[in-house]
C-alpha cells in the first residue's frame, strides 16, 4: 500500500521558502547546493501560488450570490 505524503501548510511551506533563501543569500553554498535549493525554491513557490489560487477560488464561490459576485472593500477590525 503508498501513502501520500500530506502536503505541508501554506506557513510552512512559506516558511520553508523563506529559509531557503536566506541560505542562498548567505552565500556558502556549493554550486550544486545553490542549484538544489533554487529547485526547491521554485517548487515551494509553485506549491504556494498554487494554494493561494485555491483559496482566491473558494473567497470567489463564498461571495457569489445568485450567480453574480458580490464585491466588497476589507476591512480590518482592530
């Protein structure tokens, strides 16, 4: 039986980006390490743009109201 590894948070693999690339701006990495890192850099961005298209799609299918979407300013309450 294979299991499906879980896909990781948006945080995380946002976080996980971010450490990338404070690595790579460091500056000590090998030739071969910066190429792994930027790969994994472009497959967490992948991942994260995927997830938030995904959440813009659902926001839209939540404030569509009898077909038509319903616009509305944010506002933050604080």
């Amino acid at each position: 039986m294979t299991t499906k590894k879980k896909a990781a948070s948006f945080e995380q693999s946002l976080s996980d980006l971010e450490s990338l690339v404070n690595k790579m701006e460091h500056g000590d990495l090998s030739l071969d390490e910066s190429l792994s890192a930027f790969e994994a850099g472009v497959k967490l961005t992948r991942e994260c743009q995927q997830m938030l298209d995904e959440a813009e799609q659902k926001v839209q299918i939540l404030t569509e109201k009898n077909g038509e979407l319903i616009s509305s300013a944010f506002t933050s309450e604080k």
